[in-house]
C-alpha cells in the first residue's frame, strides 16, 4: 500500500463527517464555476456580438468622460460615416419592454443597417422603417409562441411581426429588432444612439481607421473591436467579475473555515493512533504530510463534486428562469475550481497537521 | 557502549507537571544484548515511564541513557532511532482500525527506503510468523484480542529491531491467548537474540525473563 493510498483512505473513516465537509465545500466551489461560467459567457457573448454582423468595430460613449449618459447623438452617425476608411455606419438603440410578462430585450436600427447585425431571416421580410413593425430572433418567437403576422403591443401600439431572424447568438436571438426611430420616440430619446456599429473599406486598416474616430471626438467616444477593449470602456463587466471574485472568496473562506474544523476533529479523535505513528519511528514530517495530504483529499473530492454541482445548477438556474444568457463552461475555469479547491485544502489541513505532527507521543499514547 | 550492555541508565529522573508528579527518581540499570528482562512495580511506580525513555519516546529531566550506541540525552530527532531499533508493544493492541492486518504491518517501514513490493513481502513474512497468514486482508476489528496483539508484535518486529519494549502485553489477553503471545516473544529472544524488555504486574509471567527488575516509587528496587 503506497503512503498516498494511505492518505486517501483515512478521509473515508468517518463518513458522515466526510459527507458534511464535502458538501460545505463543494457548495462554495459550485459557486465559483457557477459564477465563472456566467461571467465567461457573458465575454463570450459581448464577443460574438461584436463579431456577429459585418461591423468591425463598435463606437460607444466614453463612460469616464464628463457626462455619465451612455447615449452617443445621432448626428454623429453621419458624421463617421464620412471618416476616410468608413464604409458604413450604423445607429443602434437598445432598450426591453415586458410583453405579456417576458423580459423582452429590444434593438433599434434602420432597416438599411440590418445586414450590421448579422441576422439571417429564417422567416417573412425585414420591416418597413416608418412602420409599426418589428422582427423577433428566433428563440423570442419561440418563447412567446408568436409567428409571423402576428401583433405585439409595446407601449399601447400594436407592432407587426413582419419576420424572424437567426444570428446564433443566445442573447441576441431572444431579442426583438425595429426601426430606430421608433424605439427612440417609445423611449422619448429622439436622435439618440447607445453604439455605432462601424464597417471598414476593404483596403483600409481597422487600427487607424477607429483611431481616427477616437481623434475626432477625444474623450467622447471610444472604439471597441475586443473583449478587451469592450472590458476597459465598460465597467459593468469588471463589475460582475469583481463581485464573482467577492463571492468567490467568501466561499474559500467559509469551505477553509470547515475543513479546519473537520481535521481537527479528526486529529483529535486519533490521538492515540498518531502517537503510535511516532512509536514506530515516523517522522514529525510525515504525520504533517499525512494530514495535510488528507485534508486536499477531501478538497480535491469537494472540487469535483463541487465543479458537477455547480454546472447542473446554473443550468437548471438558467433552464428554469428562462434566462437568455450564455454559459460558458472551460477547462480552464475546472483547473480553477481544483485549483482553489487545493489551495483551500492546503490552508486548512495545515494547523490541524502541525498539532498533529507536534503531539508528544507519551502524552498521545497515555489519551483514552 | 561496552562490554556488552545495549542499554545503560544512570540516575536518569523524569518529573511530570512541572516537577510535582515525580515518576523516575534516580534509576540506574545496564542490560545486556539478547536479554530477557521483566520489569515489575505498583501501579504509578513509573514502569512505562522508563520503557518510554528506553524507547525515547520521552526525554530525561537528569541522568543518563544510552540505547543502542546512540545517547538519547544528546539525540535531537529519535524517531530514526525507533524506526531502526526498537519495536514496541503496547498493552492495548493500539492497531489503526481502518486499514488491513497487511497494512497495519507496513505502517512502520514507510520512510525506510524499502520498495513497495519488498513492504508487502516482508509484512507477509511476518504476519506468517504470527500465524495469521489467513487474515492477511481482514481489518483489526475483524479479529480477536489475541489476534490483533499478534499483529502487534509482527507491526513491532518490522523493521527489524534490537530492542522490543513490551508494556504489559498480555494485559488485556485472558491466560491462553496471554500464554500464546508470551510463547510467541520468548521464541523471538531464544531465535533472533532479540532483547526483550517487559513490563508486566503478573510476578509468574516475570519469571519467564532471566531477570526481573522492580520499580518502586520512581527507583529500582535491590
Ligand atoms: N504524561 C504524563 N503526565 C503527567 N503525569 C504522568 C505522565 N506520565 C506518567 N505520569 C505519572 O507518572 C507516574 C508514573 O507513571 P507510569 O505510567 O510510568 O506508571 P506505571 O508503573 O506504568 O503504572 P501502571 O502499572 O499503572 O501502568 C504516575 O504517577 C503517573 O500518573
Ligand atoms: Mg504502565
């Protein structure tokens, strides 16, 4: 039998204790992949936003510039459409209305600028610019059970449902897209845009083309063709991340607390058993080894647990609330998990192991 | 070391509880290599006591003690000293209840440099010799008191030892599962020249030894 062995099987001793340190854990372990996975699908979703359609990079508001609104004025469509290197510009308006009690995420833009989008119709025809029409992504029909033809009443008008659109994208398909100006007047934000999707010439260079628009308005907008330039204009993400990190902490935290608990309580009950280790001539060394190697056993068993728990729960989460969000689970946030659940081990398996390891063995044998 | 003695103890004192309690109050003994020794004494005389310090389990207030050609009073870590040269036997079988006979037999030889395979045959050899080779794979909770108290002399003979220090090891036994393991250690001191040390309050279980030392109040009797 193999000293690791030995490590392995100790832990399974008192099973009703084990069972209560790896769910404590795994709890806070699931939390992190859970968090993990909701943030990593966010940035894959911003990501393929920003790749969907023909646009090459996006135009937003510089958030920490004078004003804090987020609207650009849409004078300044025009404007960059005229930069050299500009092949098309593109307003976009967003904004969610509840409809018949979904959450319905809404997108404005000129039927001209569709093709920014990427949207694929799988149904019926675009809408009409100075109508009251709009086209719904495919999962939004589907989860409001409407068609094309059908009405939606969004602010007492009744739209027409004139297509449905494919873009592959989880977020952007459960959304429903109108003519611009219609949602700016729903919203009483007329002239009013949240991006600029931008298109380049051919022979034109990405990186001095959206220079040149961040030159034209220094310190109003900025240019984003990247996750990374999306997380350094925007803060809402950092944000996310930061709290999933909180979180994140506090389950390491709490998950250390218990595994501290649980071999210390397993220390104590052997006392007897470790000062016979050192009667037979083990090392301080590997009584300390041992406990600690027991202690990332049991993390390392949570972490697993705990990456499984984590997965179907935020599934089921998602499934259940009817969320239209992506979930991106990698292998790299797994290696986190195992990772921290290691980590979690280490720390709290090393004052239990050094008591252990210090045990005077007159004093363990003579214990009752 | 000399003319023989594997250990020899000088007005060793031991005080526990900051001097209050006194169990070794100046104890002076030689044995020889290959002896049989018993040792006898009222309870709290301080009998496991001196086969901890022989076992350097504990270290000495005063005196001195040297087992084996190492000077226990000078020695910083003695758990080398253990491994290779004592084997001890507890009155209470003190086996690890979640592992096999087997492994409770491999328990000491970690750290000794041996290979896993020669682990297994070596402790096969042994519980072999204890005469257990059918429960190789059973758990001590499995076994009777006899039993496991066998498995603890074949766990105490591991690695090999020049000293096994007993400590009432038939204790808990009834008299001929007692006289099974008392067979079993005066074999191993006739065969392998192990010297014995034990501690036992049975005065006809002592005789068996070839010589018997009394503790009284911290001191060996004459
Ligand atoms: N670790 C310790 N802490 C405090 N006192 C101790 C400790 N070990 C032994 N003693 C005390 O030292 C004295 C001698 O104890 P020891 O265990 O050597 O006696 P003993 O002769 O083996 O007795 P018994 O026959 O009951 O086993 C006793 O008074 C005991 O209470
Ligand atoms: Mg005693």
């Amino acid at each position: 039998m193999s000293f690791i062995k030995l490590m392995a099987k100790n832990p399974f001793r008192n099973k009703a204790r084990l069972t209560l340190a790896v769910v404590g854990i795994a709890i806070g372990i699931a939390t992190i992949v859970a968090l993990g996975m909701v943030t990593e699908g966010l940035k894959v979703s911003i990501e393929e936003q920003l790749k969907a359609g023909g646009a090459d990079f996006v135009v937003m508001k510089n958030t920490s510039s004078e004003s804090s609104s987020y609207t650009i004025k849409d004078n300044r469509v025009d404007e960059i459409s005229k930069i050299n290197g500009v092949k098309q510009a593109a307003g976009i308006y967003t904004s969610s209305r509840v409809v018949d009690g979904n959450q319905l995420g809404l997108a404005g833009i000129s039927v001209k600028d569709l093709n920014m989008l990427g949207a694929k119709m799988i149904q019926g025809n675009a809408y009409s610019d100075d109508k009251n029409e709009l086209i719904l992504g495919k999962l939004a029909a589907e989860k409001m059970k409407k068609k094309v033809g059908d009405t939606l009443t969004l602010n007492n008008d009744k739209y027409t449902i004139t297509g449905i659109f494919e873009t592959g994208n989880k977020e952007l398909d459960a959304t429903g897209v109108l003519p611009l100006k219609m949602l700016q007047a729903m919203d009483e934000n007329n002239g009013k845009v949240h991006f600029i999707y931008v298109k380049i010439n051919n022979n034109a260079d990405l990186k001095a083309v959206s220079q040149a628009v961040e030159k034209a308005y220094p310190g109003e907008l900025t240019t984003i063709s990247s996750i990374e330039d999306f997380q350094k204009a925007n803060d809402s993400l950092n944000m996310v991340e930061t709290a999933s990190m909180a979180i994140s902490l506090l389950a390491i935290i709490i998950g250390g607390i218990g595994i501290i608990n649980t071999m210390i309580m397993s220390v104590f009950e052997r006392t007897r058993e470790i000062g016979v280790l050192k009667a037979v001539g083990w090392k301080s060394r590997r009584i300390l080894g041992m406990i600690l190697g027991e202690s990332v056993v049991l993390t390392l068993l949570s972490g697993f647990v705990g990456i499984l728990l984590g997965v179907v729960g935020i599934e089921a989460i998602i499934m259940f609330s009817d969320m239209a969000m992506v979930l991106t689970f990698t292998p790299a946030l797994a290696l986190k998990a195992l990772g921290i659940a290691v980590i979690v081990g280490i720390i709290g398996g090393i004052y239990p192991a050094i008591r252990a390891s210090r045990l005077p063995p007159t004093e363990a044998l003579r214990y009752e | 070391m000399n003319n023989g003695n594997i250990v020899e103890i000088k007005d060793l004192k031991k005080g526990y509880d900051k001097g209050r309690i006194i169990a070794l109050n100046g104890i002076n003994i030689n044995i020889k290599k290959g002896e049989f020794v018993s040792i006898i004494g009222p309870s709290g005389s301080g009998k496991s006591t001196l086969l901890n310090m022989i076992g350097a389990l504990d270290t000495a207030d005063r005196g001195l003690i040297s087992v084996a050609g190492n000077n226990l009073t000078e020695k910083k870590d003695l758990s080398d000293f253990r491994s290779k040269e004592i084997g001890f036997i507890f009155q209470l079988h003190n086996l690890i209840p979640n592992l096999t006979v087997l492994e409770n037999v491999i328990i000491p030889m970690y750290g000794t440099g041996l290979k896993g395979h020669e682990m297994v045959s070596r402790a096969i050899e042994l519980i072999k010799y204890v005469k257990l080779h059918d429960k190789a794979n059973r758990n001590p909770t499995e076994l009777s008191g006899g039993e496991r108290q066998r498995v603890a002399i074949a766990r105490a003979l591991a690695n090999n030892p020049s000293i096994i220090l007993a400590d009432e090891p038939t204790g808990s036994l009834d008299s001929k599962n007692g006289q099974m393991i008392l067979q079993r250690l005066k074999e191993l001191h006739e065969k392998e020249n192990v010297t014995l040390i034990m501690v036992t309050h049975d005065l006809k279980v002592a005789d068996m030894a070839q010589r018997t030392i009394e503790v009284l109040d911290g001191k060996v009797q004459n």
